[in-house]
C-alpha cells in the first residue's frame, strides 16, 4: 500500500467504504461504474467506462487487496472502493517460462489448473486464485499437457467459496441490508 494511502487512514479512518463503483472484467481490465451505470444493470452486465490512465491503473494496482471476508477492494486513500468481479480477483498473464503475472503486475508460480464446463482455465497459486487471459490459453495448455499445472474439473460457480473471495461485495451488502443486518 503507498504511504500516501497509510497517511490518509491515519488521517481520516472514518470514511464509508464504497460499493459497486469498480469492476475488474475477466480480461484484468479495470471500469469506473457511476450511478447510471449501476442502475442499468450488475457488473459485467453493464460495464461502465474503461479506465485507460496509466498512472490511474497503476495506484489502483498497488492498493489492490482483499478484505477478511475476501471482499477484493482499491483502497483509495482513506476509502475503500469494493470491486465487483466478473470472475476472480486475478487475471494471470502466463510468460514464456511459465511463470504468470496478474493484471497488477505481481508475479506467481503456477500451482493446481482449473478448468469449468465452459473450458475456462483457472490457476491457484500462493496468492489466490485467478483466470488464465484468453490469449494465454494455447502457452498454458503447454504446462497443463506437460504435467507441470495439474488438472482438475471444477463448476465455476464453486470457486468463490473454494478460494474465498466474494464476487460481489455490492449485492452482498445489500442483501444483508435487506434482512437488517448491521454493516
């Protein structure tokens, strides 16, 4: 996290965290999501506007993390800004030598591959689990075929509670609003 960030909660660690204002596509791009987009629809449904600043996208990378519920968030100086997922809280990049690197540029090794019905690939690695980039499918494949990344079948819909990580904290919050839980 940037110390500007550190001194921003330090300073003011009251401020309400925001919800449903950020989604991460299963490309590892960022969208800004205002109230008109939010009314049109859930993320992906309705994307929003691509961030495409890359100083902006940097900061949003450093300050990237999850919560202990596995809520992902951008911790926007003393807020926190809830992402909503299209699939999971990282997007791998798989390197020639098999290494991955996810959408924020951190660097992993290859552990347990996934796949769902819908022949998505997934990789666990020591930081959480994340969706293998379309076009980095055919070089996985590669270690997959090689024994290197063992395979196993999975229903996409098991891999939040398997990997525990909330896909959207926005409808989570505002279920438990619904049955008048405190936040």
């Amino acid at each position: 996290m940037d110390d500007i960030v550190k001194q921003a909660l330090a300073k003011w660690p009251n401020v309400p965290d925001c919800y449903g204002w950020l989604g991460l596509d299963t490309r590892g791009r960022w969208y800004l999501r205002d109230d008109a987009t939010q009314a049109a629809g859930p993320f992906p449904q309705s994307k929003g506007q691509l961030l495409e600043h890359d100083k902006l996208i940097a900061f949003i990378a450093r300050n990237y993390e999850a919560d202990a519920e596995g809520q992902w968030f951008f911790q926007n100086g003393p807020q926190r800004v809830y992402v909503e997922l299209e699939a999971t809280p990282w997007i791998w990049r798989v390197q020639p030598d098999l290494t991955l690197l996810s959408h924020t540029g951190q660097a992993a090794e290859g552990g347990d591959a996934l796949v769902d019905a819908q022949g998505r690939l997934y990789l666990a690695t020591a930081l959480g689990v994340g969706l293998v980039h379309s076009m980095d499918v055919a070089l996985a494949a590669e270690a997959v075929e090689s024994g290197r990344w063992p395979l196993q079948e999975v229903q996409a819909s098991d891999l939040p509670a398997r990997y525990r990580y909330v896909p959207s904290p926005q409808a989570r919050i505002a279920g438990r609003q619904a049955a008048g839980e405190g936040l």
